[in-house]
C-alpha cells in the first residue's frame, strides 16, 4: 500500500512518465505504476480521511520541492 501512495503522490507531484516512476520503484513496469495509482485514487474517492491525508502529504512535499 505504502508503494502505492508513493507511486500515486510521485505522479501528482512530478512531470515524470509511468515509466520513469516505475524505474525508480525498483524497475516496476509502468502498468504496475498505473495500477497502484488508480487503486490509490478509487480509495481517495471512498475515503475522506485517506483524501486528506494526501493532500497533507502533497502539500508538505510540494514545499520542499
């Protein structure tokens, strides 16, 4: 699950590729990265305590960047 998130917050967060994501990840294919981020979004959707922690996340990184 914490892969996910990271895949899902990478994509969110990053100009970069499903390819180059899953590269980082350990050489995951990018239809992997892809799944990880839609099981993380159909959560986030179903989930509003997930949702914020998110967009807690998102907004934390996005500073540091």
């Amino acid at each position: 699950q914490a892969r996910g998130l990271a895949m899902y917050l990478a994509r969110q967060l990053t100009p970069e590729s499903l390819l180059s994501i899953g590269a980082a990840f350990g050489g995951r294919d990018h239809t992997t990265v892809l799944h990880g981020i839609r099981v993380v979004a159909s959560r986030r959707l179903a989930d509003p305590g997930l949702a914020a922690d998110l967009d807690l996340l998102a907004a934390d990184l996005g500073k540091r960047a």
